[in-house]
C-alpha cells in the first residue's frame, strides 16, 4: 500500500459529509507506518467512541470509509452473559466436587451472584446515561410559520 497523508485519507471518505472528516481524529504516526506491509489502515477514534476508520487503496486510488462499532448496552449485554456462563460453570464445578451439595443449592449461588453482576450494571449503566448529553436532531426542525386571523 503506498503511504497516505492525513488530506488524502479525509478526501477519500466515501461516507462521511465534508464537516465529519475534518472533524475526525487521524493517527498522528502516519509518516512511521509500515505502508509497504499493509494492505488496509485502520483505527478508533478518541474523540468518537464506537467509530473505527478503514482506509485502502482500490485501483490506485485512496478509498476510505467510516464504521460504527457496537454500542455500550450490548457489551454490556455480552458482559453479563459471561458473568452468568461462568457463575453456572461454577456452581457445577462446586456440586461435583462437594459430596453433600446439590446442583440447585450451586445455581441458587450463581443465580444470585448473576443477579447481582446485572444490578450492579444496570446502575453503573443508568449513572452513564444520566450524564451523557442527549443526541442532536439529525434534520432541523420545521420552522412554523405564524397563523394570522382576521
């Protein structure tokens, strides 16, 4: 892949409007990149938390394009899936290796230590939501025209 500069890879973006890509944040170590091993660049931006860039060459010509990631709530949704997989995992474990125990006295634990992992996020998850800024409209709205009567 032949080295980009930083006009080239905001020119080549093929999804975002003019003012999008000269907002967005573009490594600052493109001069230090190793072009001639690369077939794509790719990277997240700091400033925009979920956007990931890819840019490639495509008949000689720098081709860009912007990606979104997922969204907070389903990794957080991935988290608590893990936490639960691994709480029941546990609870087996323990009623094999205990002779007097049950499996449901091992999912009772589990369930509760799931239970509680899901509470403690969905806190941590309305605190976030709390502070963050609500989105901006993406049409302006409709200027209303005032009504005279006669």
């Amino acid at each position: 892949m032949k080295p980009l500069t930083e006009q080239e890879i905001r020119t080549a973006l093929a999804n975002c409007t003019k003012g999008e890509a000269k907002r967005l944040t573009v490594p600052r170590d493109l001069a230090e990149r190793p072009w001639d091993d690369l077939d794509f660049l790719g990277w997240r931006d700091p400033q925009a938390p979920g956007r990931t860039y890819l840019a490639t060459e495509l008949d000689g010509r720098p081709v860009a394009l912007a990606l979104r990631g997922p969204s907070p709530a389903s990794w957080q949704t991935r988290q608590i899936g893990a936490v639960l997989g691994v709480a029941v995992l546990g609870a087996i474990v323990t009623t094999r290796e205990s002779s007097g125990a049950s499996f449901e006295a091992g999912l009772d634990s589990a369930f509760l230590t799931a239970g509680a992992a899901s509470l403690l996020t969905a806190v941590i998850t309305g605190l976030g939501l709390v502070k963050s800024k609500p989105a901006e409209a993406p049409f302006p709205e409709p200027q209303r025209q005032a009504q005279t009567t006669d």
